[in-house]
C-alpha cells in the first residue's frame, strides 16, 4: 500500500510540474486585457525607444515573458501570461528599440497596432 502510495504522489507531483512549466508561455496576453495600457517615446542613446507598460486583467494570471521580433517593417510584442507563482507579477514594463525601416509596433496574436512612426518620422 505504501508503495502504490508513493508512486501516486510522484505521478501527482511530476504532473503538476508538467502543468506549470506548459503554462508559462502558453497564454498570449492581448491589448483588450492590459489595464491601463500606455506607450511612451523615449530617447536611449540616441537610439528611439518605445515603453510599454501597463497591467494584466487577468487576475489569476502574471506575466512570465516579454518577446518582440521584427516582421517586414512591423515589430511584434508577445506578452506570454501563466498562473500566478511566487517571483512572478502583473506588471508589464518593456522597452522597445525602434531602428529606422520600423514603421509601426504591434500588441498580441492580434497583432493591434500601439505605435505607428509618422510619415515625417517622429511619433
């Protein structure tokens, strides 16, 4: 009995570490669920930077990663959510370099347009 025991906890403990790890960058957070969402330009080095920042509205839910990859003349954020852990949090904080030939940043697998450089090539 006690070894059937055991080698149910196991099973049990393994499979909530399979479920965790899967989480984390199972979720893609969209631009309709950050609270106060807000992009800012900033100057780095000379270099342009766009800040975005805001809050999961997903209360159960924290970020765990920040990507962006450029596509074309586009740069695509990905804010990967999970279940809320220990050393994990709410907050969005991410800082994207724009180099020239970007035109515009895009927010989510819906790819929602958050900054557009003007045609004059300020913001």
């Amino acid at each position: 009995m006690r070894k059937a025991a055991f080698v149910a906890l196991c099973v049990f403990v393994v499979g909530v570490a399979v479920m965790v790890q899967s989480n984390r960058h199972a979720t893609v957070l969209e631009r309709n669920m950050v609270v106060d969402f807000k992009t800012s330009e900033i100057q780095h080095d000379g270099i342009r930077v766009v800040r975005i920042s805001g809050l999961c509205g997903h209360s159960s839910m924290s970020v765990y990663s920040i990507t962006a990859q450029r596509s074309n003349s586009s740069i695509i954020v990905h804010v990967y959510i999970g279940l809320v852990l220990r050393g994990t949090n709410r907050y969005i904080h991410y800082d994207v370099r724009v180099p020239d030939g970007v035109n515009d940043i895009r927010f989510g697998k819906a790819e929602a347009v958050i900054w557009r450089r003007d045609v004059d090539g300020s913001h």
